[in-house]
C-alpha cells in the first residue's frame, strides 16, 4: 500500500517537471501562420468623394471573419443628385447595377487598389480612364442604408480585401496633420 501512495505523490512532481522541461514553444509544431496584413495603403486621393469634407455616418468596422459581420466602408452624408468624384487616377473596372443599386469601381492607377462607391448613378463606363476630382456619377435617392438621409458608401479593396478607404486620404484632408507655426505679428 506505501509503494502505491509513493507512485501517486510522485505523480503530481513527474507532471511538473516534464512541463518544465518540455520543449520551448518553437520547438513544438506551430499552427499555419496567418497571412501577412495589407501593406500600408498610399494616401493618394486628393479630394474627398462627395463634398469638400462631407461628415461620415458611419465609419469603417472590418469583420473578424471573411463572412462576419462588420462595416466593409464608409459612409458619407450626400445629397440626392449630389456629383460623385474619383479620388484618385484610374480606369473604371465596372459600372451598372448590383441588387438594384448603381454602383461605381474604379481601379487605381499604379496600385493594386480598386474604390467603390454606391448608390450612384453612373456617368461613366467599364474601360473608362477617369482622373482625380472627375465627376463619375450622381448620388442616387432610391434605396440608401442611412435612413432618412441620402449618403454615398465608399469602399476599398486590395483583391477580395477589405481596407479603410479614409486611408487613402492624407491627414491634412481629414482635418489633420502637422502644427504649423505662424508668425507672430508685431504692431
């Protein structure tokens, strides 16, 4: 009966010291590494899509999962008939209708970016070359997902990723940016 109860009180000391002495952690088999995040995304854009700095209804929320749930975008507050504009360079890759919405992309020139932007009523074509600051379509009143008001969803993607498009935006653009120091007038 001792050499029983001396093999069980052994038992809790030999777990502790094969933890111990356990191989470290890269050492041990590790699970596939994840993809390496998006590279940093080039603030191109110049103007802001609708308006000269139009409020955001709601911002970019990137879903956990390819599927979950989240916010693929943003929205900014625009008016029916309101002129949608390229931000950056680029040629329009489609324009027409998706689930009876006007949609709008535009592939970047120089980057493997693409913009979208919805409801719009396209003035362009699929092939287009457009410029920054050019008109692309008008925003249309039927069918907005912000309620009450009208509002233009401005998206961006890096292949079938999804990235926040204020990015392409440079601080000074978003209300921020460098102090400057002015200088101090005497009388």
């Amino acid at each position: 009966m001792r050499r029983v109860l001396a093999r069980v009180a052994l038992c809790p000391a030999l777990l502790m010291v094969s933890v111990l002495l356990a191989p470290g952690p890269s050492a041990r088999a590790q699970p596939p590494a994840a993809p390496d995040p998006p590279a940093d995304v080039p603030a191109i854009a110049r103007l802001w899509p609708v308006g000269s700095r139009p409020p955001v209804l709601r911002g970019w929320q990137p879903p956990a999962t390819p599927y979950g749930a989240g916010h693929r975008g943003v929205d900014l507050a625009a008016g029916a008939g309101s002129p949608v504009r390229a931000v950056a360079p680029g040629r329009v890759s489609f324009a027409g209708r998706v689930a009876e919405r006007g949609v709008v992309a535009v592939e970047l020139s120089g980057t493997d970016l693409r913009t979208t932007y919805e409801p719009v009523g396209a003035s362009v074509r699929e092939g287009d070359e457009v410029a920054a600051g050019e008109v692309i379509g008008t925003v249309e009143a039927t069918g907005s997902h912000c309620g009450a008001s009208a509002c233009v969803h401005w998206g961006l993607l890096r292949g079938g990723t999804y990235l926040n498009p204020l990015s392409l935006l440079p601080p000074w653009l978003l209300g921020r940016g460098p102090s400057r120091l002015l200088p101090v007038l005497t009388a």
